[in-house]
C-alpha cells in the first residue's frame, strides 16, 4: 500500500480571532507578465468560490474567462471569472481555480472558499483564550469528530 504524505500549516493568534487569514502566493497561469505575487488571504466557511480583487487581477494580467453572479452580505453583483493557482503556506499550489474578481475586504487581496478549502482538513480550535487554526492536504481518512472527542472526555469525567 502506497504511503500518503500530508502537507499542513498552521497559525497561532495571540487572542480570539475573528479572521482567519494566511500569506499565499496567486500564480497566473496565462503566463502573460508577472507570474507570481505574494498576497493576504482570508480563509471564509461562507464563501463557496473564492475571489480576487481587481487590483490583483490587473497586476497578474488576469484574462477573463467568463462571468458569474456573486453574492455579497448585502448586494448581488456580476463579476469577472479568472483562472488562476494558488501556492498555500504548506507549500501545496491548488491548480484551475476559477475565481471570481471583486472588491473584497480591507487588506485582503484573495478571499479564499470552500472550492479551496475542501481539498483538505480545516481545523479552528479556540482553546486557552487562543485561536489555533491549522489546514492539511490531502485530508485524513480518520475524520476529526469533536462530537465523539466531547463524550470521551465526559465519560472519563464521570
């Protein structure tokens, strides 16, 4: 049976935090201009697709290659879809990922969604008043289950 490596990252924040945010790299696949930038991201459970602003877009010499509608917590607008990759902080690049080019919030330059953060395991622990946040690809066969974890530890209380 072949071995499965995972490749993972995590970030500790020094409180609770409200955002969960990582450096990645946005790679243009078109191959016009520059290549590759570093940017903020913003992990978001909420966002199926994720997104890029325009100045990113510009900046890779982005070519659209079609249109979507987009969701916004109050508004519904079209937007560009770009191809691109993108290079995490476990050192994985996610290939095709179609997103879509809309203005996001300050200081994020890639809003990174499900489409993303379903090719591996998302964890978010809020232990000892800090959040811990970590991600891994592939994910693991033995699924995380707080739900079992929390009657273990119950049961072992009794």
């Amino acid at each position: 049976m072949p071995k499965t490596y995972h490749y993972a990252f995590k970030n500790t924040y020094l409180g609770l935090s409200k955002r969960l945010t990582t450096s990645v790299e946005i790679i243009s696949i078109s191959g016009i201009g520059n290549n590759r930038i570093t940017v903020n991201a913003l992990w978001d459970t909420g966002a199926t697709s994720s997104a890029v602003t325009p100045d990113v877009a510009r900046r890779l010499s982005l070519v659209p290659i079609g249109r979507t509608k987009v969701n916004g917590v109050n508004n519904v607008s079209m937007a560009d879809i770009v191809l691109l990759s993108v290079g995490l902080p476990n050192q994985t690049i996610i290939r095709d990922v179609h997103a879509a080019v809309c203005n996001l919030v300050k200081d994020v330059d890639l809003l990174i969604g499900m489409d993303i953060i379903t090719t591996g395991d998302f964890c978010i622990s809020n232990g000892e008043g800090k959040t811990l946040f970590s991600f891994a690809i592939p994910p693991f066969v033995n699924k995380t289950d707080l739900y079992e974890k929390a009657l273990a530890v119950n049961n072992r209380n009794k």
